[in-house]
C-alpha cells in the first residue's frame, strides 16, 4: 500500500509537503477500515484477540483523524 512507501522520517522533515498529506488521508482511511472490522467482531472474537467491550467502544468513539 502506498503508507508503506512513504516513509515517516520524510512526512517529519517535510510536515507540509503533498507527500505527507497523502499519507495522513491514507492513514486516515486506513483507521477507518480498521475500526469498521472492530465493530464487526462479536464478543467471541473480541476475546479471541483480547480486546474488551469497553476498549472496543472506546475506540470506535474516536473521530479518524485520531
């Protein structure tokens, strides 16, 4: 995927280049997916990767930019 191709150490040096911003809107749509098979889980599976109820809302809570 194009996140891995960029580097972070780049998106540091050059905070306002179009690089950087690309790979926050794919890191954005990348916590999207995400959170969309997070909520997907039952609790059977949930337990299965040791994420409680309580974390799981926690996350899907989250707006994507964070």
């Amino acid at each position: 995927m194009l996140m891995n191709t960029l580097s972070a150490s780049y998106h540091r040096s050059n905070p306002g280049g179009v690089r950087h911003w690309l790979w926050i809107v794919c890191l954005w749509f990348a916590r999207t997916r995400q959170r969309q098979a997070l909520r997907a889980l039952d609790s059977r599976l949930l337990d299965d990767i040791g994420v409680t109820e309580e974390e799981r809302r926690e996350e899907l809570a989250k707006p994507f930019w964070r």
